[in-house]
C-alpha cells in the first residue's frame, strides 16, 4: 500500500520520490501525536492523519514540486532527496532517536484459525485496507472524470493543458491523495512494528522494489509485488532468520532479471 | 472591422535563443475562417502554440475577446472558449474515443456541441466508443482530435495541420464536415499545406515565411503567382 502510493506518482507525474519512505514514516509520527494527546484508537487517528498528509501532499506538490518538474529528471529527485534529509533531521529533533511504537491494545495479538492455521487479524486487516484502497484507487482512475483528468495529464501534458486542465492543480491533488493513501500504510505500519526517525529509506526500498516488480504504473501490480517481497522475506526467514531482508531483495533481483519490465506492465501505446 | 475575436500585435516566438516569429501581425473578425499557409519551419505551428498558451509571451502580444492572454496558461485560455486541434492528432492514448471526447467537454462550455452532436457529425466514432483511442485508423483520430476540440463548444477553434498523413478520401470528408463545424458562427483557423484545401474553406489567408507574414488578402482574390512568391520567397 506504501508502494501504491509510489506507483501513483510516478504513473502521474513521472517523479521519482526518494522522501516517500520519510513521508510514511511522518505520518506514523502524526499518528502517535494524535493518539499520545488524544488518547483515541490508533485506527480511528486515521481520520485525522489522512486529511492532514493529503493536504501537505496538495501543497508541498504546488509549492514546491511543481517548480522542479520539467524535461529534466534530475532536479525533482535532487528535491525530494532534500526533502528526506530534512524530515528525518525534524523527526530525530522532535521525536528523538527512540524507536517508537502506537498501541492498538488487544487488537496486536488478537488472531483467528482459519483451517488449522492461525492468521493474526491485524495483518489480514491491512491486507483487506491494502485491497480496499487499490480498489477504490483503480475505480477511481477509470471510472470517474477525475480518474480522466488524470490519465489525460499523465498522457501528455501539453494537450491536458489545452483541454482546460491545470496541470499544476492536477499534480497537486495526484500528490495529496498519494500521500493521503501512504499516511494509511504508516500508521498501519505504526501499530504493527516499531519505528524511528530513520526507518523511511529501508521503506522505500522496498516500495521500489514492489512497484518495479509489479510494473511501473499498475496498482494490481503493485499490490501483487509487495505480496511477492512479503512471501520471499517470510520464507528466507524461515531458513534462516539472518536471510529475511536478502531474499525479499534476491526475489527482486530474480524478477529484473526475468521480466525488466516488472509483471504487469501498464498497457501503453 | 467590428471589434476583432482575436488579434496579435507584434507577435515574437522563441525555442530558446531561436527566434521562429517575427512581429507577426494578425487579425480576424468574429465568425470568420482564417487559412495560414507556409512551408515546413515558417512558424506556423509555433504561431498556434502561441495563441493557445502552449508557449508563453507577452500578455498584449495576443488578444483574445479584448483580453490580452499572451501570458496566460494554455487551460486559462481554454476556459475563455479556445480550442485546438493539434498537428498529428494527440490524443490521449490510455482513454478510450469517448472518455477522450469527455475530456473535451469537461470545461462545461455552453453551446451546440455534446457527445450526441459529434457522434452526429461523425457516425463512426459512435460505433467505436469505447475502443482505444490508438485502436482507431489515422483518419478516425483525426475525427476525435476535432470533436475532442469541439466538445468545448469553443469561440475560435485552431486547426494544426488536419491533412497531415491522411488519405486523400479522408481529408476530402473531413473537409467536407468542416462547413458544417464553422457555419454557425464559430471563427477558425486552419494551418494547412495543401494550398488549394486552404483557399477553399476559408475567407482570408495569411502566408508565413521564416516567421513573417509575407502575404495576406481574401481568399478568392489572390493569386496562385502571388502565393508561390509569398510561399517560396522567389519571383
């Protein structure tokens, strides 16, 4: 789900985001800020933290990232790389170095036994938000006039332009609900493991690696390929538990290797 | 002349340090169908870039219903009721004919043009609907580039080399449908090659060279002599 965010952005506005592993982790902060004043539920912190990462994404794509968008590549992945250098400082100044973790009570180790197998119900919670998500996602993109909007943009820009789109506002949006999705996965992400201020680029990893191996541009895909790294790294730690980071990133290697252009490669003319 | 829909005065373009206009002077009365001819690199094209926004000038470089747009955006403009046809179609791959015409209504313009109106106008883009843009012969594309065009019920439309790559039957229908788009009252201007095309839909022609205007008159009562010299520049 991290990497759908990812996916979404680069399928969009052809941005490579280095700061997008920092922004998950962001708002995992956020979360427990809300949580730690607030009290509530980690879950029902979503509503909150949702909005709000959607609404930085909106204005950091149209104050910022818009300026450096052009035929060039380099300069917005230079940006986003600053980006990432100057949350993760915020984080360790505002939060400490300390790994940190949101409590969801019972909900953690709550599991259910499914044909002799017992599943935790916190996983299969984010697995069924993941598919949700992508769901609402692929609906969105091809079956409203948003969805339109935005793979007319992402066509070609220049034509967008002239059928009365503004490309700027429509990058700022493809931005905010990237982010507004991302801020799902870190507060999931919140709840199931510990975090610190730097665990955003081990992330974003891992997100690139789904979104390749599920080919650039395509949510299924990229649901399907963050299922893949999960398999490979539970398997290589079942070998050996020094094996479970290698094999997700050896299960990437083999996929390029096989298939350059990931799995499913977006259909494109 | 009654106050003119679109003017430009002085109109400079640039690709860089490469100038391709120079003070192009231009004007055209509401209602009326303006032919732009020229050979390959007279500036055609970048004089529609320019007009619509796609490249940026001086804001009273170009005037648009009395407003100067010349610094505008190509979607401000658009909203103001500016459409174009781009050279070689452009349409947007991953949309389908008729999310593709969607997308050229979107502005909500009012005006005689809906999803009914174009499938009117050409029957066939109503039988492939729902294809792929890019599953559709060149001619069939060009068709949507118009009614996409269209579909914004615009006040002045822009023509960007509609022949270009075309059968000869199919450029003779499409031509034969433009009568039909700007008969009731919405102004044109086609880029165009094929000179003799050019003269025949439209009332006055403008012929670019090396990004000047080296001719202008009606279209019924300028000579072809007077064209090859505007055109190639020799006597």
């Amino acid at each position: 789900m991290f990497a759908a965010g990812l996916s979404l952005i680069f399928g969009v506005m052809r941005l490579v985001n280095i700061a997008h592993g920092d922004f998950i982790v962001l708002s995992a902060y956020l979360g427990l800020t809300v949580v730690a004043s607030t009290g509530m539920h980690p879950l029902l912190a979503l509503i909150i933290v949702v909005p709000t990462m959607a609404a930085i994404g909106y204005f950091l794509q149209r104050g910022i990232l818009n300026q450096t968008l052009g035929d060039d590549i380099l300069p917005p992945l230079l940006v986003t790389f600053g980006l990432s250098v100057i949350l993760q400082n915020l984080f360790l100044a505002g939060y400490s170095a300390d790994p940190q973790k949101m409590d969801a009570g019972a909900l953690e180790t709550a599991s259910v036994s499914v044909a002799g197998l017992s599943l935790g119900i916190l996983p299969l919670l984010t697995f069924g938000i993941a598919i949700v998500v992508i769901a609402s996602l692929q609906y969105m993109f091809f079956c409203t006039s948003l969805g339109r909007a935005f793979r007319a943009v992402s066509d070609n820009q220049d034509i967008a332009q002239l059928m009365g789109l503004n490309k700027r506002h429509m990058f700022g949006l493809a931005m905010g609900i990237a982010l507004g999705v991302t801020a799902i996965a870190g507060i999931l992400l919140g709840i199931r493991t510990s975090f610190d201020p730097t665990a955003g680029s081990a992330r974003l990893i891992f997100g690139f690696e789904a979104v390749i191996i599920g080919g650039l541009g395509n949510l299924w895909g990229t649901l399907a390929g963050g299922i893949i790294l999960g398999v490979a790294q539970t398997i290589g730690a079942k070998i050996d538990p020094g094996w479970q980071l290698l094999s997700g990133h050896i299960a990437f290697l083999i996929v390029l290797a096989i298939r350059p252009q990931g799995l499913f490669p977006r259909v494109s003319g | 002349m009654p106050d003119p829909i679109l003017s430009l005065k002085k109109l400079d373009a640039f690709y860089g340090d490469f100038q391709a206009l120079y003070g192009v002077d231009m004007e055209m009365a509401e209602g009326e169908v303006i032919a732009i001819i020229g050979a390959n690199g007279a500036g055609k094209s970048t004089l529609l870039r320019s007009i619509s926004g796609l490249m940026s000038n001086e804001s009273d470089q170009v005037n648009f219903l009395g407003k100067g747009i010349g610094a505008h955006r190509a979607d401000e403009i658009a909203a103001l009721g500016l459409a174009l046809v781009p050279e070689g179609r452009q349409l947007f791959p991953s949309l389908s004919v008729e999310e593709n015409l969607l997308i050229g209504g979107r502005l909500n313009r009012k005006g005689p043009w809906d999803l009914q109106s174009v499938f009117d106008l050409f029957p066939v883009l109503k039988e492939r609907r729902a294809y792929p843009s890019t599953a559709l012969s060149g001619g069939q594309q060009q068709m949507v580039a118009i009614g996409r065009a269209l579909m914004a019920n615009p006040d002045l439309i822009l023509f960007d080399e509609i022949s270009l790559g075309l059968a000869p039957v199919i450029i003779k229908s499409i031509y034969d449908a433009l009568p039909g788009i700007v008969g009731d009252g919405m102004s044109a201007i086609i880029v165009e090659q094929d000179i003799s095309k050019a003269l025949s839909v439209s009332d006055r022609v403008y012929c670019l060279m090396e990004g000047r205007v080296t001719l202008k008159g009606a279209a019924d009562s300028i000579s072809r002599e007077a064209i090859s010299h505007a055109y190639f520049g020799i006597d």
